[in-house]
C-alpha cells in the first residue's frame, strides 16, 4: 500500500511538473515547446490513471484482508494498519489530496490562459480583415470620414 501510494505522488508530481512548465511556455508564447509538453502530458495522464487503479486495487485488497467493505476508505482503514504505519499512510494520502488539489488549479489555470491567448489572436484577425476589407474598398482606415468601426 505504501509503495502505491508513493508511486501516485511521483506520478501526480511529473503531472504537475509538466502543467508548470505548459504554463511557463504559454507565458513565453513557445508554441513549438507548447506541443512537445502537450504530447508528454498525454503521455503522462494515462500513467496517473493507471498507477490510481493500482491504488485503488491495493486498497479493496486491504479491505477484503481486513473483512472490511470493499467500499472503505481509505481513512477507515488506516485505523486497521498497526500503529507505526498510520501516520505515514496518512501523510501520504494527504500529499496525494494536496497534488491532485493543486493539479486541478494548474490545469484550470493554464486553460484561461490558453483562452486568452485565442480570444486575443481572434481580436487581432478581426481588425486585420476590416483593415483588409476597408482597404479592397479603397478607403483608407485612418482617414475616413466614416466612423471606423474595427
């Protein structure tokens, strides 16, 4: 159970390392290193997935070895485990809690920005095409009597 849980954290932590840095190049407008961290995300996501299962598994047999539910928690069952494991068993489940807390915010965080960056460069082609169009019609945008709307 304990190595599971450390493996989750390793996991949660690569996760959140490359949600930093896909954060760092969205700031840096990288697109190239952008798409080379978005292909080491979706690499890395199915591995949390799978080393959580293991976790999980782990637990159910814990479970089922204690004659506990296999719907127990893991805090009910930490009250199973000899004293000298609890509170070991207990930082790391709060470790794991606070990585996948802070995950949920980097991912949350670095989607406004992706938004942002769209909305903006959608602003830009916007003004850019009537610019473009205002000057097929042989007006120049700068001098017109007609109120510029772009």
């Amino acid at each position: 159970m304990i190595q599971a849980l450390r493996e989750e954290i390793a996991q949660y932590g690569e996760l959140l390392s490359l949600l930093e840095q896909q954060r760092r190049l969205i700031l840096g407008r990288c697109a190239e290193g952008l798409l080379e961290n978005l292909t080491s995300i979706h690499a890395q996501v199915p591995l949390v997935a799978a080393v959580r299962k293991h976790r999980e598994k782990c637990r159910q047999e814990l479970a089922s070895v204690s004659g506990q539910s296999e719907s127990a928690s893991f805090r009910e069952l930490f009250a199973l485990v000899p004293a000298q494991y609890r509170g070991l068993l207990e930082a790391l489940a709060d470790e794991i809690n606070a990585l996948r807390t802070r995950t949920q915010q980097e991912l949350e965080q670095n989607h406004r920005l992706i938004r942002r960056s769209v909305d903006c460069l959608r602003q830009m082609m916007t003004r850019l095409e009537c610019r473009l169009s205002q000057r097929e019609l042989g007006t120049d945008p700068e001098r017109s009597p007609v109120p510029n709307f772009c």
